[in-house]
C-alpha cells in the first residue's frame, strides 16, 4: 500500500550538462563560473532557501581571486576584514608563531576574517570596542584569560630570582619575530640610560633581532660587561618579568593587555599599525583613557620619544604607581568563568 506525503513535490525531470548536489560555497562558486561559461547547470539543495552570512572564519587571497573571476568580490569584500593576524602560544606563553600577513603580491591581502554579525553572543575584552559593532544581541563583557600565575606572580620573589636590586626595571619587547622599530628605539634608551646605572633593562629582541646586543656594544654598552642589561631572544618567563618590572614597553595586543592589567603594571605601548582595523591602538586607547597607560603611535616612535617618556615616567614615582594601580582596576578577574557562563547561556 502506497504511503501519501503531501509535503513531497511530485518528481520533475531535468536535463543539464551538469548538476552540482549541494549549495555551499564551493557548490555556488561552481555554479557562477560554468554558469558564465554558457554551461547549462542545476544545483540541487536540500534546505528551501540559502544561508545569505558567512559561517566561515576567513577568506584567503587565492579564494578572493576565485570571487573576482566571477564577478562577485565587490559583494564579499563588505563582510571582511583585511590583514587577519594570528598568534599561536604555548602553555607557558611563549609565541612560537606569530602570522602577520600583511602583503598583498598577488592582487588581495593574504588572510581576512569574516565579519559575523549573525553570531549569538559577542565576548569583549572591553565594551569600547561595542561602538564599532553591529551585533544581533547585545555585547557581553568577559575579558580575556590569561594564565594563573599573572594573578599571583610576586614582585619581590621574582626581582630575587631574576637578580634584579632596587633600582627601577624596564621590561620591554618587540614581539617574537623582533619589531625594528621597538628594537631601535630600545638600543638608543639603553644606551642612554644604561650608563647612568639608575635603573636596569631586560629586552626581548624577537627572531629578527639578533643584531641588538652588537649595536649596544658599538655605543660602548656591552650587555655581558653591564649587570643592569639584559638582552634575551625571547622572554620564556613573562609572568615573572612582568611581576618585577617596574615599567613595561610593548605592543598592544589583547593578551598583553590583558596580562598588564592583571599585574597592574604602568606601560608604554606602541600598537603595531600592521593589524586589521587599527585594533591594538584603539586597545591601547582603552588604557590611556584610564591613565593607565602611555601610547606612542609607531610613526611618531623615535629613540628621543620613548627616552622622553620613560624619565617622564621614573621621575614621578607617585604617578608612575597609579597608572599601575589604574590598570590593575581594568582587569576582569573571573573571564574564564564569565566566557563559561556566557556559552552555556548559549547552548541553552
């Protein structure tokens, strides 16, 4: 006996030199180009109407082209953002890959993320960052974790282990691939400040700055001969440097933001310009509009500049305590707890 389903259209017949089962992206994209190719094509979808926003993370150049070629881009490039960075941490928090794709030889930026306005909940590091958005649902602020011992690293104890005495501690770094502009600008604060022997300096060089200690050593400051100079590659114990300085320099991504404001640690930060949207300075904005912190832009950075600012900052040990405690007010201890509660509000 034949079952009757009236939700079931009766079979109709097609012929088409080619059917495409699914439409997806790839199913689309096919369609367009044998489409406009005078390619008689049928694709066949099981849902009754298409998804019309991006599900997808990003959007690389080679698929940008493939867009261009069919006449679509204009109608992609709207929903991106150019230039996505990505940085990759090991557990003890040390960049091991820090992706900034930041050319465009072949026509498009290399990597791009997909605004995704249709998402269910927006977490924030910040509600300034609210203003830029266009979200569904209203933003939820939940911080950004960062690891425990950022919470309870002691200031003393890792001055001790790091041999540093009482005298002020600049920490600074250019990130892990070594940032020129910030290596530059640090060997001519170090070899200033260096000789006067009121404060001490451990920096990080990153990968491409290698060339560093042998630049101080031609401005007569040898980092092996002068015991409050520190040059490393990489910085493998950034809980413990953080918690014993007494400045910090840096970019101004949202980690590092984050760990600042855990620490409440006083900075001077130069926003990398070489990021989506301009994101770290208006990050770093959200600390200076605090008095939390310093911003030199990277076009206006110059070794006078930051020397500058950091006696400006070391001269008034006063002000220079409250930026700190300013920044430690930011932080938002429980994120992991908020970033918890806000998923499972979302998965129901």
């Amino acid at each position: 006996m034949a079952i009757q389903h009236p939700d079931i259209q009766p079979a109709v017949n097609h012929s088409v030199q080619v059917a495409i089962a699914g439409a997806g992206p790839v199913g689309l994209m096919m369609a367009n180009y044998l489409g406009q190719m005078g390619i008689d094509v049928l694709v066949v979808e099981k849902l009754d109407k298409l998804i019309d926003y991006p599900r997808a993370i990003g959007i690389d150049d080679e698929a940008l082209r493939t867009m261009q070629s069919v006449g679509l881009v204009d109608n992609v490039l709207p929903h991106t953002t150019p230039w996505h960075a990505m940085r990759f941490l090991t557990p003890k928090g040390r960049c091991f890959a820090d992706i900034q794709p930041m050319t465009d030889e072949f026509g498009w930026p290399r990597r791009n993320a997909f605004i995704q306005p249709q998402v269910d909940a927006v977490m924030l590091t910040s509600m300034a960052a609210e203003k830029y958005l266009e979200p569904k649902n209203p933003c939820v602020l939940t911080g950004l974790p960062v690891r425990a011992e950022f919470f309870t690293a002691d200031k003393e104890k890792s001055r001790l282990e790091l041999g540093v005495d009482s005298r002020p501690l600049i920490l600074s770094s250019g990130g892990s691939l070594g940032a020129e502009p910030i290596n530059k600008a640090m060997v001519e604060l170090i070899a200033e400040r260096a000789p006067k022997g009121d404060c001490c300096f451990i920096h990080a060089t990153g990968h491409n700055g290698t060339w560093v200690a042998d630049e101080l050593k031609k401005r007569g400051v040898d980092p092996d001969k002068f015991e409050n100079v520190t040059i490393r590659e990489y910085i493998d114990d950034m809980s413990r440097c953080m918690a014993a300085c007494d400045l910090f320099i840096n970019r101004a991504g949202a980690s590092t933001l984050s760990e600042i404001e855990a620490l409440g640690k006083p900075s001077i930060l130069i926003p990398s310009p070489y990021v989506a949207e301009n994101h770290q300075y208006h990050n770093a904005m959200t600390l200076v509009e605090k008095n939390a912190a310093v911003v030199i832009e990277e076009k206006n950075l110059t070794g006078e500049k930051l020397v500058g600012e950091v006696e400006k900052l070391l001269s008034d040990r006063a002000a220079l305590d409250k930026m700190g405690e300013n920044a430690r007010e930011m932080c938002v201890r429980d994120a992991a707890k908020r970033i918890y509660d806000c998923l499972c509000k979302v998965v129901g």
